[in-house]
C-alpha cells in the first residue's frame, strides 16, 4: 500500500475529528496502518510554541504537512484534521504531499456554532477569542477538493460511508 494523505479541511465544528475518529477505526479493523494528525493535538505538541496570528497557523499546518510527508514516505496512511483556511496552505500541502486527498468537510458556520462542541463559538460570543476562522477571520473554500461531505445533511454513517467508497473506488484502500 502506498503512503496517502486524507486531508481534512473545514471550519471548527464541522465534523474533521469525529469523521476522522471513525475512519481510523475503520482503517485499523481492516489492518490499514494509519496515523492520525488532529490539529487540537499537533498544537498542543509539536505546535506547542505557536499562537493564532496568521504567520503562526501557516507555520502549524506547514509542520503537519511536513510530518504528513514523512509518514507517507514510510506507506503508511495519514488523515490530517486541520482546518487549513486558506487556499494558499493548503496548496502547500498537495505540493509537498505526493498522495494528497482533500476532503472538505462543508457544514454552515450556524450549525457549528449550534454544535459548539469544543466551546470556541460561546468563548467567541462572550469576547474570549478575538480572531476566529469563520467569524472574522476568513475561511477560503477549497475550489477543487476530491471529496465533499456535507455534515449538515449527511449522518455521521453516510459521510464516513461516502469517503469510504471514494477511497474503494479509487484504489487506495
């Protein structure tokens, strides 16, 4: 099997880690090697010493990209959950990254917000987070990603199930 990278962009609250939670269980059912690159957690690590400003998130996803590489040079598959805003970065990232899969997790900045589900958009309502993706701060839809999910309209299930046939059909898993 060679070394691909599932790159998941999308605004917070989409559905990147919980799609990509069920995917890496999937892949690891079926003895597909797999590496999970969650942003919340390559931040927290790797990224540890960086902030918010725009240099700093291009910084932080260029280091995922970077790691993504590594990995897939070793044939192992990689899901990366990075919100990536911009179309600058990410085009970054597929030039690096040979194996490079883009899967837009579309979902309304209303529906995120409702989900709240890492508390961003109430800190952002009560004035905590001054610059967010989506908000104030600009997310670049990607113009050509190989897959869409649309969260808002697709179960958990059908998301996960139509990057799965995509992934079959293409002859990656």
């Amino acid at each position: 099997m060679k070394g691909y990278t599932i790159w998941f962009t999308g605004i917070s609250g989409s559905g990147k880690t919980t799609i990509a939670n069920e995917l890496v269980q999937i892949f690891r059912e079926r003895k597909i090697p797999v590496v999970l690159l969650d942003g919340d957690i390559v931040r927290k690590t790797l990224s540890h010493d960086l902030g918010y400003s725009k240099e700093d998130r291009d910084r932080h996803i260029t280091r995922v990209a970077d790691v993504s590489h590594l990995i897939n040079i070793n044939d192992i598959l990689v899901i990366a959950c990075v919100l990536s805003p911009t179309r600058k970065i990410r085009r970054y990232a597929r030039k690096l990254i040979e194996n490079f899969i883009e899967v837009y997790i579309k979902c309304p900045y209303e529906v995120c917000e409702k989900r709240d589900v890492k508390g961003f958009y109430k800190q952002v309502r009560e004035g905590k987070i001054k610059h967010f993706v989506g908000y104030n701060i600009s997310y670049e839809e990607p113009e050509n990603p190989e897959i869409i999910l649309n969260t808002d309209k697709e179960t958990l299930a059908e998301s996960v199930q139509k990057l799965i046939s995509y992934l079959e059909k293409n002859n990656i898993i």
